[in-house]
C-alpha cells in the first residue's frame, strides 16, 4: 500500500488530493487559524499515507497557507491585518489593470462570457441556509467564475495567474467578511454594477467599481481585526 501510494505521489494524484483536502479544510475554517498541524490528524482528514500529507504541506508552505514552524511541524497561516492590505493592494493594482484590458481586447464571447457567469452567479443565494453566517460554497465557486470572466480577455496568462494567486489568498478574508453583523454593504448590487460598466465599455468606472468592491470586504475585515473579534 505504501508503494503504491508514494509511486501515484510521483505522478502527483495523491499529493494533489492531499492537498485540496488540507485547503479546503483551512478555507473553511476547520483548520483554525495558527492551529497546530499533526501529520495523523492530517492523514486521517486526507484518508492516505504521510508522504502525499508532506508533499502537501510543502505546497501550501510555499503558497502562504501553512507556515513551518523550525523543528517543530506545522501550522496553519495566521490571519493578519498587514497581510490583507498587502492582498487587496495588489489586488486593486492587477486586476484593475486586468479588467482595464479586458475590456479594451474583449470581443462579442467575451461579453457573453460575463453575462453568463454573472447570471449564474446571482441566482445562487450567498449565504447558507443553516448558518447565515457561512458562505455557501456553489456560490464560491460561481463568484470565482464571474471574477475570471471578468478578466478573461486581457491577453497575458502571466497577470491572470497572478490575480488567480491573489484571489485564492484573499478567501479566507472574503469569508471572514460574510461573518460580520449588522453589514448594510449590497454585494449582489456591487457584483451587478461591475459586470454592467464593464460591458458597456465604460472602462474607468468599471475598474474603479470593482477597486472598490475590494477596498469594500478590506475595510469590513479590519473593523473585525480592529475590534479585537479575530485574533
């Protein structure tokens, strides 16, 4: 069984399964924040042997989401204030610029590609029913989908991927942010302005709406970090 197991890590089946497991996990919160991680637990959750759960940890050590720590293990990354701001600046800075030449490349199936994604966005509700304050993951993943449409059409894989790493680290605040109450903010609405300016060609209002949806869930964040709610 161990043979087997380390000869599909070489082909990468196994560490890969290991880890979208320990992500997903971490994204919905059941790796806690700075929470120590133990090879069994991890093993357990992934359902498999500890050289994909190692391979694993490696990948996610080195795309930020879980941290070394010396001699002693693992644990999962720590949120923090600087490292949001660090996230939405960048944010703001790419995919503005990516929007910004999206919309200046796309054509008719680019449009279509907005429209269609937005429309199934929004007739998922993003909330779930058992806990409002949970995001519901259909929508996840259709709201990934609109913002990839959105910028589809700029022309340089090498900025895509780089908005692709930014909105994958910026998750685990996304969702802090469907946990805080009393909000007044009309996401849905944000999310409809965006699509509507983009495919009018109204290019400065576009990327300065969705600049602002960012700066948005960021502020919301802070007031959590500010508050003393999150660690």
């Amino acid at each position: 069984m161990k043979e087997r197991d380390e000869a599909r890590v070489a082909g990468g089946t196994l560490a890969g399964d290991a880890y979208a497991a320990i992500h997903r996990a971490i994204r919905s919160g059941e790796l806690a924040p700075g929470q120590r991680l133990r090879f069994a637990e991890l093993q357990s959750l992934c359902g498999m042997s500890v050289t994909p759960v190692r391979e694993a940890l490696a990948r996610l050590t080195a795309e930020g989401f879980t941290i070394s720590d010396d001699h002693r293990g693992f644990r999962v990354a720590p949120l923090s204030l600087a490292e949001l701001r660090d996230i939405v600046a960048n944010r703001r800075l790419l995919e503005g610029e990516a929007l910004r030449l999206s919309i200046q490349n796309g054509d008719a199936e680019w449009e279509s590609r907005v429209l269609a994604a937005h429309h199934l966005m929004a007739r998922v509700p993003r909330e779930r029913d058992d806990i409002p304050s949970a995001m519901r993951e259909e929508w996840d993943r259709k709201h990934a989908a609109f913002h990839r449409a959105l910028l589809s059409a700029c022309g340089s894989p090498i900025l895509l991927d780089l908005c692709e790493k930014l909105f994958v680290k910026a998750d685990r605040y996304r969702r802090m942010s469907i946990s805080i109450p009393g909000q007044s903010r009309d996401v849905a609405r944000e999310h409809e302005a965006i699509m509507t300016l983009s495919i009018e060609r109204r290019t400065e209002p576009a990327v300065e709406a969705l600049r602002a949806h960012y700066q948005n869930t960021a502020d919301a964040v802070q007031r959590l970090f500010e508050d003393g709610r999150e660690d």
